[in-house]
C-alpha cells in the first residue's frame, strides 16, 4: 500500500467475514480512479466475493486483475448489470460520470458503492436520489478519510458515546500531495471532478455531519482558489458551515502537501465537546511516526493517546455488505450520504459564485 500517494491509499485489515463464501458476489468497473482498490480490499476483507470487473483501459484491467485475480473480466459493462448474482457494483469512475452509472446500476435491480465524491451536480443528485425511492436500492459512497481509517472511525465511536459531551465544533484540515505528473487528463478540468469543494470536500462535510450528529446545516463561507498552473485545478478551498443543532464546522482542503512529507497529507481532525476534545491524526504522527492512525483525547478524567492502528479495522464494509443484503440502515444512510454531497456542492457553487 502506498502512503505517499493518495490517489493509491488501499487500506486491508483482517477482519471477520460477515457472510459466508459465495453469499455477497461483487463486480468492480470503471478503474478510473485508484480509490477502487481500496473499495475493493474493503468488501473483500467482510467477505465480499469478487466475480468480475469492466474497464476500458487494458493496462488498469491488467493490473486489477493481478491484484485481483478472483476477477473475471467482461467485455461489456451490460454483462455485469445482467448478471442476477451480482448485488452490488464498485466503481471509480470520472466524478462527473459516477451518477449515470449508478443509475443504470440501481435500475438493475443492484446496489452501488461509488468512490467520492459520487456527484458533480445538484442536478445529477436529485437524479439518483429519484432514482434511490423508486428502485429501492442503495447508493453506497466510499467517503474513505473516515471510513478506511482506524483513528477517525474511533472517533465517531467516542463522540457518540458522550465521552467528550454535546459536540460544539469541528475542525478539519485535509492537505493531499498533487503529483501532476501521475495525474489523468480530466484531474484538470473541473467540470470532470466538480471543484475541489465537491471533490475532497465532501470527505470533510461527512465527518463534520457524523461526528457532530448534524442532519442539515447551512453555508456561513466558501472560497477557493484556481492553480497558477494549471488553471482547470483549484488546489485550495475553505468552507465553513452551522449545523441544525448549533454545531460549527470548518474545514481546509488543499494540494500542498510538500515533497519532503513521508505521507500523501496531514489530515487531521479536531473535535470541541462539552465535557473533553478530540485530534485526530489520521496519516502521520508529525516527525513521529509515519504511517500512524492515533487519537489525542483529552477528557473529565485525563488526558490520553489511542493508537488505532491494527486496533480498529475497518467495521463499515461489513455493515455495508449486511446492509446491501438485507435492506438496513447500520452502515450509513442515505439522507447522511445525500447531505454530504449537497452541502460539499453547495459550498462549491458559494464559492464559484464569488470567485466569477
């Protein structure tokens, strides 16, 4: 796995199977993005079964294929969607493509597991959410910063737990290494991934809505700003945002982790509660340790460090897989996945509006 590269950041844990050998059967498709492999690993490590995979490219179906060699290649994505033993499909598509595949996904009696973020438009949201209530499917988003990552889902656990009291603010910085010269064509131009708002920022909105037990919020700033270079790039952003329930919410995102860092990016998290607060170092323990998955908590009793890494796991994949089988809630909701993506949108468009 690589930590200096996010776009190839695949976390696997063993975990224990959720179901058993042959029950949950998956396909992957559209290899565009290297978020799949993750994705993959996640459903693999439950006890997914992986079956087949589409691509049009054979240099990625190739590679996929040596990574996952249980996947059997299809010439057309119509094989998968035909296929009645499949229940779900992953795929990180182009952004601005995830939509339409998921709807062709979801009106083939399957559910979807896409890569972030899942829409570029508001448009191509009410679509699917239209799409959700009349196939009765799931729309899955792999909002990966919190869900493959050990410190930041034990973080969720002890703000839900009261631990640190009534959740007041969160704070997210979330830097990611840009590599130009790794990157595919449409990384530049933003009408392919929405903005970096839509994009990387649809991570930082979830965590604020998960981790402050918000169900709507409302837009107080939004800026971003266009790379000198290649000016189809934003490699800065800045939103901030209240929550229904009176939680505040700021959050950075940008592409300027330097060269001399040992990871793709300094994410981190920072969580004011009532009775404690919470840091959350999600990639690197700064001129300590590198990987490193730890929590800094502070509460009524002491003050304590959480090393996650290995301790965690990754419990979403699982859930997922229970959900996508039986029609429950446990992993993530739809409202929740919808209203990360709204705001993380509508911060983008604040944003544009003042920029043009």
């Amino acid at each position: 796995m690589s930590i200096s590269d996010g776009a190839n950041y695949a976390p696997s844990a063993a975990a224990e199977h959720v179901v058993a050998p042959g029950e949950f059967r998956f396909a992957a498709a559209f290899l565009d993005h290297g978020h799949i492999n993750g994705q993959v690993n996640g459903l693999l490590d439950a006890g997914g079964e992986l079956v087949a995979v589409y691509d049009t490219d054979p240099s990625r179906l190739k590679a996929f294929c040596e990574r996952f060699p249980t996947a059997r290649v299809v010439e057309h994505f119509a094989d998968i969607l035909a296929d009645d033993s499949i229940q779900l499909v992953a795929a990180a598509a182009i952004p601005n493509q995830r939509a339409d595949i998921g709807v062709q996904v979801l009106k083939a009696g399957k559910d979807y597991f896409t890569d972030k973020s899942p829409f570029t438009t508001l448009e191509q949201l009410e679509t699917v959410r239209q799409t959700v209530e009349r196939t009765n499917r799931r729309y899955f988003v792999y909002y990966a910063e919190r869900l493959h990552n050990e410190a930041a889902w034990r973080a969720g656990e002890i703000t839900q737990s009261g631990e640190i009291g009534d959740v007041i603010q969160v704070l997210n910085i979330a830097p990611h290494r840009l590599s130009a010269a790794t990157r595919p064509h449409w990384f530049f131009d933003k009408p392919s991934y929405g903005g970096i708002l839509t994009d990387i920022g649809s991570h930082q909105v979830e965590q604020f809505l998960t981790y402050a037990g918000c169900l709507e919020a409302s837009l107080t700033m939004a800026r971003v700003r266009k790379h000198p270079e290649y000016p189809g790039l934003e490699d800065f952003g800045e939103m901030a945002m209240v929550g229904d329930n009176g939680a505040s919410f700021y959050s950075r995102v940008d592409w300027f982790t330097p060269d001399g860092m040992p990871v793709w990016g300094d994410g981190r998290t920072f969580i004011l509660g009532t009775k404690g607060s919470i840091e959350v170092r999600k990639y690197v323990d700064l001129a300590r340790k590198a990987p490193a998955s730890v929590i800094l908590l502070a509460d009524q009793k002491g003050v304590y460090e959480l090393d996650c890494a290995g301790t965690v796991g990754f419990p979403f994949f699982g859930q997922l897989i229970l959900d996508s089988l039986h029609g429950t809630d446990t992993a993530m909701t739809q409202a929740h996945i919808f209203k990360a993506a709204e705001l993380s949108m509508a911060a983008q468009k604040m944003a544009d509006e003042q920029h043009g």
